[in-house]
C-alpha cells in the first residue's frame, strides 16, 4: 500500500467521524489503488461498491484538502463516478 492511500485513509476517517452510512464509495487513485469508504469508516480496500470514483493523484489530494470541489472535478471531467450518482453527491457534501 502507498503512502499516500494510508494518509488518505487517514484524512477521511478524520473527515467522516462516524463512518458514512448512505451505501459504500470506492475511490480509485489511478497508480496508487483503491479506498473504501463505509459506515465501518474508509479503508484500503477494493471491494465492490455502490459507486467508483476515479480521479488521478492530484485530484484526488486536492479533494482530500478541501482545495478542489468535487463536483467541479467532475464537472471538469477530473473526476470520473461509476454507480449510483446519488450516493456520490452526498459523499461529496461529506468531504466538502
């Protein structure tokens, strides 16, 4: 496991006291790996999940910081989301 995904386990699990109860979010960090984000907390993980998220390093980081908004990210197609849209809009109130 990389640096960075222990740190951004870390981080969300800050973010998100309680866990996240809606359903279970993974965050692919492309040529890092996987974080999945449940009401147990967030995880290095790949599980299957209810929606993927896909970002790159630096997006990734800045949306962990709280410097990127995720739906802009999405928006400007930094972010890619898989599943239930729904589910990714409220893990994106979470983290903001």
């Amino acid at each position: 496991m990389s640096d960075l995904i222990t740190k951004a386990v870390s981080a969300l699990n800050e973010k998100m006291t309680g866990g996240f109860d809606a359903g279970v979010a993974k965050f692919v960090i492309e040529g890092e790996g996987a974080i999945v984000v449940d009401g147990e907390g967030a995880r290095a993980a790949d599980d299957d999940a209810d929606v993927t998220l896909t970002a790159d390093v630096e997006t990734f980081q800045g949306i962990i910081e709280g410097e990127v908004n995720p739906t802009a990210a999405f928006m400007q197609g930094k972010l890619s989301v898989d599943g239930d849209m729904g589910l990714a809009m409220q893990l994106g109130s979470v983290l903001a």
